[in-house]
C-alpha cells in the first residue's frame, strides 16, 4: 500500500541529524565558546552542516569561518560522499572572507557518541602536506 505521507526512515533520519547537530551546536557554544553558528542542509545526500567561527586566540585574532559537519560514532563515510560533502558546502554556504569564492579546505567533524560525549576531527579536503616544526 502506498501513502502520500513521507516515510518514517526519511523523518527519522532528519530528526537524528537535527538531533547530531543540535548536540554539536551546544558543545560547540557553551564548552568551546564559538559564535554566530548556523545550520545548513546539504542537497548531498540531505546531511545536515554547520558553520561558525571558534574563538579567538593570539595565534588567530581574526578567526575563519569554520564548517562543521556532525556525525554519529555509528556512520561510516566513504572518500567519494567526503568529496560530494565538500563539493555540496562549496555551493551551497556563502562565504564571507572576501569577495572572492573560496573552497571550504577542511572540515570539523563532530562525532557525537551514545552518551552524548562530542569529539572533534579534522577532515581535510585532498592530501595536505604535514607542517614543519
């Protein structure tokens, strides 16, 4: 039998992104004191980004905005919805450095455990060679 009502996995996948990025959007504002953090929703596979600034620092006194991606410890990604993640962010977020588009180089993710414990990697766009020390 068919329904005209949308399908319980698809309303469920959306309330588990929300509920990823709602958990990323309070980590990332009351523990690690980012501004102005936006949620966006990416044509690519309906995933759900976030974008911010961090703090600033000595090191970064004029911090870039940032995107952040939240995920479940759960999820496995390959590189090809990496890459679709990125090519989707360029399109769709504006960016506000300049007049000139630029591509998102990385990305935060935000892996959000059962407990509600978030970590945070960094997922660089393409091969980024290691700094000197």
């Amino acid at each position: 039998m068919m329904s005209d009502q949308p399908s319980t996995s698809s309303s469920l996948h959306l309330a588990q992104l929300s509920s990823l990025a709602a958990a990323v959007t309070f980590d990332l504002t009351h523990t690690h004191r980012w501004t102005c953090l936006t949620t966006h929703t990416l044509p690519f596979e309906d995933r759900l980004v976030l974008t911010g600034y961090p703090p600033a620092t000595i090191q970064a006194p004029n911090p870039a905005e940032t995107l952040i991606m939240p995920l479940s410890l759960d999820e496995t990604f390959s590189l090809r919805q990496w890459a679709g993640v990125f090519d989707a962010a360029d399109q769709l977020v504006s960016h506000r450095d300049g007049e000139e588009k630029r591509r998102w180089g990385s990305a935060l993710l935000g892996i959000v455990s059962a407990d509600s414990t978030v970590v945070y990697y960094t997922m660089h766009d393409g091969i980024v060679k290691p700094k000197q020390n």
